[in-house]
C-alpha cells in the first residue's frame, strides 16, 4: 500500500500538472513512478520514460533521454541540426503523440541539456509553453551524483537551467523510507542531507572502518574509480583455476553510433570468465529471470553458454547473448551484442546508483566529486552489512548548493501536501476501466470524487479550494448531475467564468457519473 506521501504524490502527477518527484534513496521515488505510468497509460495517456544515462534507464525499462529527445551527443542545437531534425518525421511524430516525458535521475542530467530540450520541445511541437506543452516528470534526488561539469569551475545542475524555472515544477517531496533499517545508517544519511553530521554519526562510520567481511563471505567492492574495479576484478578472475572463457562484444551500424551505444550499457567489449566467476547481471530479461543488478556466479559452461547461479537462492541460469539497440524513426541505428554480464567482484560507486545491496565493502579514499560517499553508503539497507576499507575528506561532503535548494524544495512540498487528498485506485465498470477522469476517480459518490477533483485542482493550480466551487455548490451538482454546460450553469453561483475555466473537468465527472449509474440525466434532473 502506499503511503500518504506516495499517495499525494499520485494525485499531483494525476493532475496533468509537471512534477519534481524526489527523496532520499529507498523513499519509493521508483514504486511512485510505476505507478504513475501504469496510471497515466490506463487513461490513454503516452507517456515517455527516460532516463538521464543508459545504466538508470535500463533500471525503469526505459531509454536514455539523449536517444529520445534526438540530440544526442550534441551539446548546441544550431540551424543546421534543427533543419535536419525537423526533416526526421519518426522524431517529430514522436515529439507529437507524447503526452507525458518521464526523466528519471535528474541529478545527473546538466542544466544546458534541459535547456536544449525544452528548445526543441517547442520547435517539434510547434507549441511556445514550456517543453512545448509536454507534462514533463522529473524524478531524482539532487543529493546524488551532480552532472560531469564542462566546465570543472561551474556545476551545471538541471534546477539552474532557465528550462527547468520556466517550467516551475510543482515538487513531491517523499520522506518516509523503505530501504534501510533503523540500525545508526539510516540517521547518518538523513544526517548528512540536512549538513548536520555530528561527532555521533562519524563515530558509527568508524566502527565500520577498516572492517573486513568474513571469511568465505563474497559481498559487492565499490570504488571510485575504473581502474581500481578493473584491477580488483582481473587479480580476481586469474585467482580462479580452471579455463578461460571470452565473449567478444557485436556491433551493426555505423562506428559512430556503436561506440555512443556501447558507452552507455555495462556490458564490457572483452568479458573474460571462469567458473566460479562472481558477475552481475547489466540488463532486464524480459521474461524476468534475471534483472539488471542481479549478482551470481559462474557455476560451468554448456554449448558455449555460461551458466550462472542467482546469488538468492542459488536457481540456475543459461545466459544467452542481449542485444542492446538505438532506434530512431522505428529503424535501428545501432546494435551491439554481449552477453549481459560482467564481473562483479567489484563495481564503480557510479554504476551503483540505483542499486540495493546487502553487503558491501566500500572505498571512499579517492572520492573525488561531492555525493560520491553518499550514494556509495546509501546503497546498503543495513549498517551492519557495510564495510568501509577507506574514506578522504571528499568522502562525506554533500555539494553546498544542495542544501539550500533541499530547504526550498522541502517547504514547497509540505505546502502542497496540505492541500493535496490521497489519490484512490478504483476498479470500476468495465466500460472504463481503471477510469480517472480530470483529477479525480470515479469512486462511491460524486460528491466525494468532485471534492477530490476540486483539493488536486486547486493544489495544481496554485488557487484556494474555494475559488473553483464551494461545497454547497458541489453537493448540488452531485444531486442534479448536469450533463451539458446548460444545466452546469443553473447551478447557483456557477457562471460562464467558471464554466470556461472548470466546466469541462466537471461535465467529465458528471458525466462519467450518469454513465455508471444508469445513463444521463436529462437537463441536470
């Protein structure tokens, strides 16, 4: 069940309205957003799901917002790229039917970026608001890792861009958790989001310093750095007796469009395995054997197939080749084909992000980049499955712009928390089902779905309740259910200025009413 915050979330993003739906790691940010779409589709709404890199979109069965938004690689958007866009009519038929643009792991996206979207939104939809009319969804927390700066000085942060002020997201800020257990780690986080990591905090993490896992005990290494994975994970695999297996990564489609493909996947060019090979899986199988972050080990070859046991229970799978593709216009630009693993004895902190782990053991002695300690040690669900090998002065720093930007969007959330009602699942009849009509479900009586409607649309639209419809107003629609904008004006004190800014979300409610309930009434009687 979700909870209240999860709830309201699901009534703001209901309300066609664009979002910042944010929290710390294990808040539900992702279970919010599956349901949302599952939601928003159930309407007949399109809806977009990306990601800001390939890694956080093969976690929500995505794809990356470069790939679907057509820019790319590209970090202007001049004349030329625009005329040669505008040509592509998959890319603006795209751009077109989308009624909704998920953008999951925001922190990582650079301002500039946004701002070239919001630019072609607008041009593709032919459409001056902002993103060109698309309710766009943001999703993230900022704490985590920032955007790789092009300019080292300046961190371009997505919440700077002039796209993301204009767009003025209204923010769902989620704050229970459901990852971590209250053993010390969970207060340390919280702790180290509101800049307050005292003495007690930094005690705990020392208790964990220099720990070693037990013996014969195989938990997940995070580093920060590639070479040090690598290194780790090459001494590991030469350890192992037995003979070795190589699996070349394949590629159709130009050079070009290969390599940004294959940078983008965690899928290695060159996989060198053994058996006993601790790996991980880099994809989602979609009839769910595996999911992407799933961890086992080679257990022995078949046909030239490895066979690898889940490390949660042991089951055994054959793993075949994955083919990872870049399709534009409905045609595919690139494939490249690997075996969707790699090994696993040890992974980089920024590979890890969006992970869960039980264990893990941590090195935080080259942190280089602000959140870096952060997500490494918010990965774990417990205290006493970390192990921390070394931490810098790097390691525990949050980036300082964060946490001012953290005060505001927590204050805009907890206003609009008290004007927003819990969104309500409802099965209904089978003429609509899974129906939610403006803002509100079709749930019991009309009055209480038009009191719905009324607490989301006001909260949307930055106005009091009382504006849209007063309560007496309400219970008489629910008595006459009018139909049509005719009988909607013979309600007292609902008008033509009201009929034109509210009456069509109100007929659809009413409407839909009539329907369920044994056809339209006749001149709202």
């Amino acid at each position: 069940m979700p909870t209240m915050r999860q709830a309201q979330a699901m009534t703001v993003m209901m309300s066609n309205r664009s979002v910042f739906l944010t929290g710390a790691p294990g808040s539900g940010k992702s279970f919010v957003l599956g349901k949302f779409v599952r939601n928003a589709e159930a309407r007949g709404l399109r809806v977009a799901v990306t990601a800001s890199t390939g890694i956080a979109a093969t976690h929500i069965g995505g794809t990356t917002i470069h790939s679907w938004s057509g820019i790319g690689i590209r970090e202007t958007l001049e004349a030329k790229d625009l005329a040669a866009l505008s040509k592509r009519g998959q890319l603006v038929s795209r751009y077109q039917a989308t009624d909704v643009l998920v953008i999951d792991e925001i922190s990582m996206l650079p301002g500039w970026f946004l701002d070239l979207l919001d630019f072609l939104s607008k041009v593709l939809r032919g459409d001056t608001r902002p993103f060109g009319g698309l309710q766009v969804v943001l999703v993230g927390d900022m704490f985590q890792l920032p955007p790789v700066a092009r300019n080292s000085n300046n961190q371009e942060f997505a919440h700077h861009s002039a796209a993301w002020k204009e767009l003025d997201p209204l923010v769902c800020y989620l704050d229970e958790q459901h990852r971590q257990r209250k053993d010390g780690l969970l207060e340390v986080l919280e702790a180290m989001r509101k800049g307050e990591l005292n003495d007690e905090c930094v005690a705990l993490l020392n208790s964990r310093l220099h720990r070693r896992p037990p013996e014969g005990v195989e938990v997940t290494r995070l580093y920060s750095h590639n070479v040090n994975v690598d290194t780790i994970n090459h001494q590991r695999l030469a350890m192992l007796e037995g003979a070795l297996e190589r699996f070349e990564m394949r590629s159709n489609g130009p050079a070009s469009a290969v390599d940004q493909l294959s940078k983008r996947i965690l899928a290695p060019q060159l996989l060198d395995l053994k058996v006993g090979a601790e790996v991980m899986f880099v994809a989602n199988d979609p009839s769910r054997a595996f999911v992407n972050g799933s961890r086992g080990r080679v257990i022995r070859f078949q046909d030239g197939r490895p066979i690898v046991a889940l490390s949660d229970g042991g089951r055994a799978i054959t793993v075949s080749p994955y083919s990872w593709q870049n399709i534009e216009d409905d045609k595919v630009r690139a494939e490249v084909i690997q075996l969707p693993l790699r090994l696993a004895w040890a992974i980089t902190i920024h590979k890890s992000q969006g992970m869960s782990i039980d264990s893990a053991e941590i090195d935080l002695s080259r942190s280089f980049t602000p959140g870096m300690g952060y997500v490494a040690l918010s990965r774990l669900r417990s205290l006493d499955g970390l192990y921390i090998a070394g931490m810098n002065a790097m390691a525990l720093r949050l980036h300082p712009q964060i946490f001012e930007l953290d005060e505001v969007v927590r204050s805009a959330s907890d206003d609009l928390a008290k004007e927003t009602p819990d969104y309500i699942e409802t099965a209904v009849s089978s003429v609509e089902s899974v129906t939610v009509i403006g803002k509100a479900p079709i749930e019991g009586g009309l009055f209480d779905a038009l009191k719905a409607w009324r607490g989301s649309r006001a909260a949307a639209g930055g106005i009091p309740s009382y504006y849209i419809a007063h309560n007496s107003q309400l219970k008489e629609i629910a008595e006459k259910v009018p139909v049509d904008e005719a009988a909607l004006l013979k309600i007292k004190g609902i008008g033509p200025v009201k009929v034109a800014s509210f009456g069509e979300e109100i007929l659809s409610l009413t409407r839909a009413y009539a329907l369920r309930t044994g056809g339209p009434a006749k001149n709202g009687e």
